[in-house]
C-alpha cells in the first residue's frame, strides 16, 4: 500500500483541512437498508473521522487507518473511541464484523492487494456480512499529488468480487465531476 502521502504531517493535517465539510453520507444512506442499526461496522481507512461520525450514530464503529498521523487525529478528537492501526490490504484482527466501509481507501491499493484485501475481508466478515467501498472510477492508474491512485470500473469490480459476494448495488455519483466515483454494496457468499 501507498503510504508516504499520508505519513507526512503537514500532508495529513491539508488532508484533513481540504475534506472538511466532506463525508459520504449519500453512501452511508444507501447502506443503510443491508444492516440492522446494532451492526458492528469496521471502517478502513477512517482518515479525519468524517464518515466514522456518521457511522457511529447507527452502528458499534471500529475506525481504522495505517497512517500514525491520522491515528493521532483520531485519538485526540474522538478519545473515548475504538481505532485499531491497520493495513487495508491485510487487515489483520482477530474479530469478526457485520460489515466493513471504506470511501475512497481501497483505490490506494495495487490490484494483487485489493484482491487480498477482499479475500480477507470475506474471511473477517460474519454470515452475511455487508461490504460498502467506494472508488474513483475510470482505467488504470494515476498519481495524484503523491498518492497512488488505482481507478475502478464497475466490471472490474464486479469480477473481483464474485467468489466471494453477491453484489447489491452499485451506483456511479459525482464527487467533483459526474460520474468520477463508484461505490459498491455487497454481501458475503
């Protein structure tokens, strides 16, 4: 995984200046009918904590991120909260979740660790479970201010995904131009 964009403090805290405002609700609306409101949620790649704060109105939210800057964030604005330092690509826990929710994370990742990361996601996920990620859409891949971005279509992710999950939903949305993202909702085979 890409990581020396988000290892740098100054990098980080524009990071978090520049999403200010920002969060996923629309994504967090339309998973919302898959889980009971009692879901235990993990989120890869929590960041500033923005969609973390929505999550936790309606599900038991385990955050997470690789970066040590934004877990340092994370502990001083939400410290009574549960954040583990994890690796999208591994995810290595030991617990097991209803669903896990990534905006934006899981396109940092080489096409070899996205398909790991799915695979253990399958494996941490409970009968059932519910994965909702989505991507900046398009081919190939770009580098944008120093993050690696790999972009998705939706058949590219649909292929990904069929040992291992039904698909849902998919839905293409604007996030700066029409059509510039992805998000997919899917439940464990």
């Amino acid at each position: 995984m890409s990581t020396d964009y988000y290892s740098n403090k100054e990098q980080v805290e524009k990071y978090i200046d520049m999403t200010k405002g920002m969060s996923g609700i629309e994504i967090i609306d339309s998973l919302r009918p898959y889980l009971s409101d009692d879901a235990k949620l993990l989120e890869l790649g929590t960041g500033p904590g923005n969609d973390w704060n929505i999550l936790s109105k309606y599900y038991t939210v385990t955050g997470s991120d690789f970066s040590e800057e934004f877990m340092k964030h994370l502990s001083l604005q939400f410290p009574k909260s549960n954040f583990l330092q994890l690796d999208a690509a591994t995810i290595e826990v030991d617990t097991h979740f209803d669903a896990i929710y990534s905006n934006k994370v899981l396109h940092h990742l080489k096409d070899d660790e996205l398909a790991s990361s799915i695979k253990r996601q399958a494996e941490i996920l409970n009968d059932n479970g519910v994965i909702c990620h989505s991507f900046w859409k398009g081919k190939g891949t770009e580098n944008y201010n120093g993050m690696f971005v790999n972009l998705h279509t939706e058949e590219a992710l649909s292929e990904l995904l069929k040992e291992q999950f039904e698909i849902l939903s998919t839905e293409e949305y604007k996030e700066f131009e029409d059509n510039d993202s992805i998000f997919i909702i899917a439940r464990k085979l």
